[in-house]
C-alpha cells in the first residue's frame, strides 16, 4: 500500500476518516476505538505444551519420515513439524479460549503452504470480535453458527452495572467475556483466515437461510423466493439480502458493531 492510503488489512484497526489535513494527511494514522497493542508474553510455555501434544522439534526432524508435516513456527522462529495440525491448531485455540494462554496469542494457520504461526510478541495490533462455535453441541443444546455470547452474559453484565459487586474480583466484566471465550481478539494476520460477519442478525439470518437450504424442498425454497420477491416489490428501500452460496463456509467470528473501524 502506498504510505498515505489505508489498505485492507488496517480494517478496524485504523480510523479510515481521522488524519489530519495538509502536509501529513494519511501518514498520521489514528488507532479505532476498540484497537489494543499487545504486550507481549513468553512463548516457552507454548512450545512446551506442542512438543507434549506430539510435535517434532526441528532438530529431531526428518523430512523423509513426514514429508506433508506441517511447519510449526512461533514468532518468525522454525520450531518444530505436526503430522496432524488440524487437531494441535484447535488445541491451541481451545487453550486460549479457556485463558489457559494469554489472549493476545495469534494463531494463523497457513493450509497451503503447511505453515502454523504463532506470534506472541508485543506491538501487534489487535481488536476484539464475538466469537462463533464451529460444531453442534447437542448437550447445551447450542446449534453450529450461534454467537458463543448468550443472554445469561449479557444479563450478567447488566446487572454488575447497575449493582456493582462488592469485591472488585468477582467483578465479570469485559475480561469475563474474554475468559469464557466470548469475545477474541484477532491481529490482521489472524484475521486474513477468519470469516467475519458483519452484525448478529446478518449471522442468524445466515444460519437460517443455511438451515433453509438443508431442509426445504424445492417447491418450498420456490414459493419462499417468490415470497420475498413480492416483499422487495411493496417496499423499495428495503436491504437486499444476499443469497447463500451452499459451498460458503460457516462465519467464525461476528462483529462487535461496525461502527467500531472509527476512531474517537
């Protein structure tokens, strides 16, 4: 990107409106609202835990042994291979979800070139999303595609506002929704392999029309777009829905608010 221009990957990282006029206009940057700056934390307790969750370390490799294994690197460092990095990446990112790992751990798994990078180094620019769940969880009777934030959160977080909790520990909070895994912060090179929806109602009526797709017939699907058409017809001002391409995976993440790119 040219210096003065704000590329795609600044997407709510970078206020796109604030800079100021004149000589410095697009070279000053504003971080956005809800923007954060990681700090940094040791990367030998990750290592560890890889190495007894069955990676090879690189000084024991051998190439002709694992020829597909997966290059694990942590901050730019060749740490070691996976013979199986689907199942050490969701280990890794279930660690974090439950704080076992700081949050502002990025992990970025590259499929094509058989890369997993994590970056835990401080001066990343980060920012926070809603997290998705991935898989059906029959148990808790929670359907693949819902926001992991529920109403008892919310209700929760209500609540503690308007009677704050005597002892400041109990407090829930915003670092409450962190630790249950609600919320997740994403640096841009994490975020180049999430897919972000745009609100909760954009999700839900994602996971609908997704649902509609599996279950109605074709008579059904037919009177449904017809039925939808007429609606668009009374009512011209009304948002277009986009159609769902079946072959589109799941959303991983939702937007806190959109208008949360802008700075102050």
């Amino acid at each position: 990107a040219k210096p003065r221009q704000l590329h795609n990957t600044h997407w709510g990282l970078v206020c796109p409106a604030e800079t100021p006029e004149g000589q410095a206009c697009g070279l000053v940057k504003n971080l956005s609202l809800m923007c954060y700056v990681s700090v940094g934390s040791p990367a030998e307790p990750l290592i560890e835990f890889m190495i007894n969750r069955g990676m090879e370390v690189v000084e024991e490799y051998e190439p002709t042994r694992y020829p597909h294994a997966t290059k694990i690197f942590v901050n730019g460092s060749w740490v070691g291979v996976h013979a199986d990095p689907k199942h050490l990446v969701n280990q890794v990112l279930d660690t974090r979800r439950k704080s076992y790992v700081q949050f502002e751990v990025s992990l970025v798994r590259d499929i094509r070139d058989r890369e997993f990078k994590i970056f835990s180094d401080a001066g990343r620019v980060m920012r926070p999303v809603f997290t998705v769940h991935q898989e059906d969880d029959y148990e808790n009777n929670i359907a693949k595609g819902q926001l992991v934030l529920t109403k008892e959160h919310v209700n929760r977080l209500a609540q503690e506002q308007a009677e704050p909790p005597a002892n400041p520990e109990d407090k829930f909070g915003w670092d409450g929704l962190i630790r249950e895994g609600a919320v997740e912060y994403l640096d841009a090179e994490e975020e180049e392999t999430a897919m972000i929806c745009m609100t909760p109602e954009d999700l839900e009526l994602y996971r609908e029309q997704k649902n509609d797709e599996a279950t109605l017939t074709e008579e059904e699907k037919r009177a449904k777009a017809e039925a939808e058409k007429r609606e668009q017809e009374e009512d011209r001002n009304k948002r277009l829905k986009t159609k769902v391409n079946p072959t589109t995976h799941m959303y991983t993440h939702c937007e806190i608010h959109p208008s949360m790119i802008l700075g102050i």
